[in-house]
C-alpha cells in the first residue's frame, strides 16, 4: 500500500475546522471514552484501517479490554456493554447508516441529553469525514503513536 496524498501535511488549512470540532468534542458531557468506542465502531463498519489503528491503541492505553474490542463489531451479542453504551452504539450505527428511526432515538434519549445526542451525531460525522480522508489518500495504517494527534 501506497499514501496517495500527505493529506495532513498538504490540507493543513483545510483540517482546521477539523481540528476545532475535535477540540469541542473532547469537552463534550458524552465523553471521550464512549467516543472513542464509536470512532472504532463507525471506523470498523466503514473499513478505515488507519483509524481502526489508531483507535485501538488509543482505547487500549485509556484502560480498554481486548474482548470488548474484539467484541464491539457483535455488540448487540455481547454481555460486555452497558445500556448506555448499547443506546450509543445503535444511534451511531443508525445515524451512519442516515436512518434513525424511533426506537433507536427514543433508546438513546433515555440516556442522553439533547445536547449529549447532538454531540454523539457529530462524533459520526467527524469520523466519517476522517474515514473518508484516510481512505481516499490511503494512508498506510501501523505506525500511529497514541496521543500523536493531541
């Protein structure tokens, strides 16, 4: 596998704003932790190598077990995950898939605020856009460094 682009080298300008949404997002009342279980999560069901990498090791230096890991792709299988969790993982799952239907909202309201719920929506869509940018420039997953990005 060959990197196409640099593109955090040659799109500095353009990761800004990038840069500021994660920046609020490690503020937000959800968590940085549950966060991180759905960048892995979205990342795994978009198959982003780099950002499987990446997540893994940053879980897994914050305390996170193999087996929840191993386990996230089947987590609706698994006794390994909290109702709170649980409610997350389905509202991400469905908000990547753009359809939430109502039992998947009204699961996640019970355990989330509005603001919490739009701070999980942009949790998706943030790792959607970093997804989509490893993907397209092919950036060799292996050599990230946990805490190299901040």
């Amino acid at each position: 596998m060959t990197q196409r682009i640099n593109f955090q080298e040659k799109g500095q300008n353009a990761l800004k704003a990038l840069f500021g949404v994660g920046g609020y997002l490690k503020k937000s009342p959800v968590g940085v932790h549950l966060q991180e279980l759905i960048d892995f999560r979205i990342s795994q069901i978009n198959g982003c190598a780099y950002c499987l990498d990446m997540h893994s090791k940053d879980l897994r230096a914050k305390g996170e077990t193999e087996q929840r890991l191993y386990g996230l792709s089947a987590w609706r299988e698994t006794p390994y995950f909290t109702d709170k969790e649980r409610a997350a993982l389905g509202f991400a799952e469905a908000v990547n898939a753009c359809h939430v239907p109502d039992d998947v909202y009204n699961e996640a309201r019970k355990h989330f605020s509005e603001e919490e719920l739009i701070d999980l929506t942009l949790t998706v869509g943030a790792i959607n856009v970093w997804n989509r940018l490893n993907i397209a420039f092919s950036t060799v997953p292996g050599d990230y460094r946990v805490g190299q990005f901040g």
